[in-house]
C-alpha cells in the first residue's frame, strides 16, 4: 500500500467505528484491525487516538464550514445571514459530539475537556478566519468585531452543553432554546456592536 493509502484507510475506519461506537468505545486496535494495518502503523501517522479524532473532526468540521459558506444565502438581511450561518455551525457541533465522540465520553470522561477545550479553540480559530473571508463581512470592516464576538459566543454557550446535559434529549432541547431564544439577541449584539 502507498503511505498516503494506509494513512486514509486508517482515517476511514476510524472515522466509520467512531460513528459507529463513539471514541470511547473504539480502540486503536479495532481501528487496525478494520484498515487491515499494524496497531504500530496507527501510531506512525497518529501520536494518539485522540490526534486522530481531533484530524478527522477539524476535516470534517473544515468541508462542513466551506460547504456552508458556499450556500445561497440573503446578505442584504444581515440578521438572517447571520443567524443561519451561526445556526448551522451549532448543528456541526451537535454532529461532531453526537455522532463522532458520543455523549458518554464527553459527560464521564476526564480527557473530554481537553479533548473540547482544543476542539472549541480550533473550531474557533476556523470559524473567524472562514467567516472574515466571506463577502458580506469582508467588505464590513465593523462587522468582522461583530462576527468574533458571535462566533465567540455562540461556540462558549454550545460547546458547554455537552458538559450540563443529562441525555440527549436535553441537548436537543438546549439547542432548540438556544435557535429561538439567545441567538436572536446574540446576532442582534452582533450587528450593533457594527453601527
């Protein structure tokens, strides 16, 4: 096998059993196992499981936010534009906890924090610079201060679910209160603090 087939093999198994099992459920050797590799070639291309995870997420994460800065969307209501594109990146967090990492290992799990902490921080870093790139923000310097603080925002409230929720229908509820009801006067603040 050619390195850059054994490297994607390895990141394809891995991706299909944590959405299978969650990360706390997967190990390293039926990551192996499942890409046909030594546990050893694992480690050659991934110091850690956890590396893995974090490269198949901000992969995941990076297509996710591309594919949604490329959608059709109403710049010249500010509000919506915002509101939509916030609304999405809180579904893609939702999906990275819900289908890669499983709840179990965020709620029990003493590595989960940090494993999160460096997620939310890089999700972060993504979002702003993606964000401050798009047309409407690009030509709004104003509104770049707008956007970090959204982002900023937004990423705290969300990422902090997946620690207080019990089950996941709570999350689901959370989200939910958090589309109807803080997000409307977080892209509110947003955009005042533009004018």
């Amino acid at each position: 096998m050619e390195i850059d087939n054994v490297k994607e093999n390895i990141i394809e198994a891995a991706q299909e059993l944590f959405r299978k099992y969650g990360y706390y459920k997967t190990s390293v050797n039926e990551i192996a196992k499942k890409a046909k590799v030594a546990k050893a070639t694992i480690y050659k291309y991934f110091e850690s499981k956890e590396v893995l995870l974090h490269y198949i997420l901000m992969d995941y994460i990076h297509d996710s936010v591309a594919e949604m800065i490329n959608s059709e969307y109403n710049v010249n209501d500010m509000e919506d534009y915002l509101s939509k594109l916030i609304f999405k990146t809180c579904r893609i967090t939702y999906i990275i906890c819900n289908e890669f990492i499983g709840w179990d290992f965020i709620r029990e799990s003493a590595n989960s924090q940090g494993l999160l902490k460096l997620l939310s921080d890089d999700l972060e870093i993504l979002l702003i610079k993606t964000f401050q790139e798009t047309i409407p923000v690009k030509n709004n310097e104003n509104l770049a201060g707008g956007v970090r603080f959204l982002i900023k925002a937004s990423k705290s409230i969300v990422f902090s679910y997946a620690f207080t929720s019990v089950s996941d229908s709570d999350v689901r509820k959370n989200f939910v209160s958090f589309q109807k009801e803080i997000l409307p006067y977080l892209v509110k603040a947003a955009i005042r603090e533009t004018a």
